[in-house]
C-alpha cells in the first residue's frame, strides 16, 4: 500500500513538474526576441535555429505545449481526486480540487512564466530542442484540432487563412520603434531613423525637393570662362544648365567634368564646348515616392534628378543626398551653406522659416504634426487657416501655437511656435490679435 502512495505521490509531482516545463516553454518562446534568435542562428547557435524553426509552424508548436500541459493537467488532477476520496470519502473531490488549483497555479503557472518571461531567450535556446520531437509526436493531434478550430470559426464568419495585412505589418514595426526605450540623444536619433525609413513609400520628392527658385542654374550660352568662373563660386558639384529660358533644363554639368575639360584644353577656355561634357539631365514625376527613386539612384548609379510636373515645367531637383538626410537627418560638409531654418528662443518657443518641412519638425522634436495636406510648415498653417493669414495672426491647433511672424506678399515667411502642454484643448481654436 505504500509503495502504490509512493509511486502515485511521485508521479502527481512529475506530472506537475512536466506541466510547469510546458508553462515555462510557452511564455519562453512567444516571448523571446525574434531577431536575436535570428542573429544567433547566423553566427552558428543550433538551438536558436531550432527556436526559428518552431517559430515557422507557430500555430503547431502552440497546439502542442496547450494539448500536452492539459493532459499533464488533468492527470494530475485526476490522480489527486483518486487519492483524496480513498482518504476522505466524497469530500476528497473538494480537497483535491483545492490542492490543485493552488499547486497548478503556483508552480506550474505563475512561478515558470515568470521565470521565463524574465529570461526569455535563455530559456527559449533551453526548452527548443526538448520541445521539438513533442511537437513532431502530437503533430497529428494538433493538425487534427487545428482542422476543427478552422472549421468551427469559419461558420461564423472568421477566415484564418488570411495573411497579415501590410499596413498592419508597418503599424506593428511602428510600434515597436515607439517603444524603444531611452531618452539619450542617440536613442532618440536611432527612432528618427527607424521611422524615417519606413516613411520613403509614403513620401514624394515634391515634398523634400530644392524649389526652383532655390535652384543655383547656369545659362550655358554664356561665355566659357563666365560659366568657369560661376561653377568655381558655387557650393555645389553637379549644376544644371539651361539655353534659352531657365526652364529649358539641357544639361547637368559636374564640377569634376569641367576640371578634367579644363585641364585637357590648356587653360583655353574660349573653345571649351560646355554642353559636350554635361551630363543629360534626368526628368523624374513629381509624384515618384522615395523609396521608388532612391532605387532608382542606386540602378542608373545617378545622384541627381529635375523634377517636373504633370505640364513638363521644372518644379525643383531632388539629389540622392536629399533621400538620405531623410533617413540620417541633415548631412553637412566643408561646401554646405548654412542657413538657419529653426530657432530656439529663451521661452522655449521656435521661430521656424515657413520653407521647412512638417516632416523636419516632427523627426527633430518627436512631434506628429499632419503631413498629409501640406509638405511645409507655412502650407500646414494655409491649409487649417483656410486663408492668407495677417502678421500678428496666432492659430491653435494639433498641440501647437502658431503666431504668424513674416510674411511676403502672400508667403508665410516666419513662423513663432510654441508646444502646448494641452493638446486635446488646442484643437481647432483660433486666438485673436492684431494684424501687425
């Protein structure tokens, strides 16, 4: 008789032992980080490559840990009910569900998965390669199941079989470089970063291009040693040429070329044919998205374009710099022309030129002004104001108050910015003040 106590005694402990390790094994591998797993498999870690291959059949692998931890489960309980009447009678059902309840839950449950959400990666690389031939075994089993949840769910309606949606995929990585945690400056430039890579397919070139009227542009039916003269004073190493009218975009000339023409022709600039060594220039939609060109830049190994609109005109030019500093923010060196666009006052205020981009703003103070109707600042303004606001106009809205600085004719030239504390109280007012 003692020895069956025994034998029933150790294999309720076993039983919960093995239920703690399903527990355990569960929250261990769900919680686990993906793309650590993935670097360890790259670097030669067999269990991690193990982990990833569960990872592929998930919906198997669940299905086995949840049909093996209810068998464990339940024999344990069933063990203990057994146990329990053979002691006490019909108040044994009570005791033994007691116990184990208050067993199950401690030590089988809660103690595990903590544990292993605490060292999830640890544990994963641990419990894989026992996990895997239980899910080989229960396979069937769960295959079998799996049919009839499939089965049961689409009667009302509910298809699995459908793939994650890509916009969800996106909102999913968008929240997850949200909750990177850190406040340093460097954590911070790495979210910018993150966040600006997944906006390429959403932005235009119209939105992050040189203006026309911004364009450094060389008539090439000027004298040779005039336009020398021009490309030396400029910042800039590749300038387009235009013959005629400024719109009329004939070429690309790069700084390096005319030197290497330059020095062919032996300081004889008066028979130098500037428009022989110009590179074609290339005309790109307004409507292209970044990512589109930046692809494009890399396949044509091209690092300038001319903008057009839908008529053909010239709207600005977009380089392969441009696109970066998208991504890793501005890009200076010794040639760059330093022009002040944001201000920081001593009230914490900004005074922000109206030429710089909402996307700018949002990136360098986390912000999340709306990009959406307008690419600038002064065009954010224009589109919620509905109307050519006055110098001394202030507005209220998405967080912020906007005081109207500068203006020429009807450009908003200079803006004053100040965040608000409130912003569910900012929407949509309007304050009054008196035209300057």
């Amino acid at each position: 008789m003692e020895t069956e106590l025994i034998i029933m005694l150790a294999a309720i402990l076993a039983l919960l032992l093995i239920s703690a390790f399903f527990s355990g094994s569960e929250t261990s591998l769900t919680a686990a980080s993906r793309p650590r797993m993935h670097t360890l498999e790259q670097d030669g870690n067999p269990r991690a490559g193990v982990v990833n291959r569960l990872w592929d059949s998930k919906e198997r692998l669940i299905g086995a840990i949840l049909l093996g931890n209810n068998l464990v489960n339940i024999s344990a309980s069933a063990l203990t009910t057994s146990l329990m009447i053979g002691w006490f009678g019909e108040a044994g059902v009570a005791y033994a569900t007691l116990g184990m309840t208050l067993l199950i839950l401690i030590f089988a449950e809660v103690l595990p998965k903590t544990y292993a959400l605490h060292n999830a990666d640890k544990a994963a690389l641990t419990v894989a390669p026992i996990l895997r031939p239980v899910v080989l075994i229960l396979g069937p089993i769960t295959l079998t199941i799996q049919w009839i949840v499939g089965s049961t769910l689409k009667i009302f309606g509910i298809d699995l079989s459908a793939s994650l949606a890509q916009d969800v995929a996106e909102e999913e990585l968008r929240g997850a470089i949200d909750l990177h945690s850190g406040i340093g400056e460097e954590i911070r430039h790495e979210r910018q970063m993150l966040r600006s890579i997944l906006d390429l397919g959403d932005v235009e070139v119209e939105e992050i291009m040189t203006h026309r009227k911004n364009v450094v542009a060389i008539n090439v039916d000027q004298p040779a040693a005039k336009i020398v003269d021009d490309i030396l004073a400029s910042p800039y190493t590749r300038i387009p040429l235009w013959q005629g009218e400024s719109d009329n975009v004939v070429g690309v000339l790069h700084a390096k070329a005319l030197l290497r023409a330059v020095q062919a022709s032996s300081t004889n600039l008066e028979g130098l044919d500037i428009l022989s060594i110009a590179a074609q220039p290339w005309f790109i939609p307004e409507s292209t998205d970044l990512l589109s060109q930046l692809q494009a830049f890399r396949s044509r190994h091209e690092h300038f374009a001319i903008v057009i609109d839908e008529y053909g005109e010239m709207l600005g030019i977009v380089t392969l710099e441009d696109i970066l500093e998208e991504i890793v923010g501005d890009i200076a060196d010794e040639h760059d022309v330093d022009i002040e666009g944001v201000k920081a006052d001593k009230d914490g205020s900004l005074l922000v030129d109206g030429e710089v981009t909402i996307r700018d703003l949002n990136r360098q103070f986390e912000w999340y002004l709306p990009d959406e109707e307008a690419s600038t600042i002064a065009g954010l303004i224009l589109h919620e104001a509905r109307r050519i606001p006055d110098i001394g106009q202030v507005f209220v809205f998405h967080g912020c108050r906007f005081e109207i600085v500068g203006r020429m004719r009807n450009q908003i030239t200079s803006i004053k910015i100040e965040r608000l504390e409130d912003e569910a109280d900012s929407e949509g007012e309007e304050e009054t003040a008196a035209a300057g």
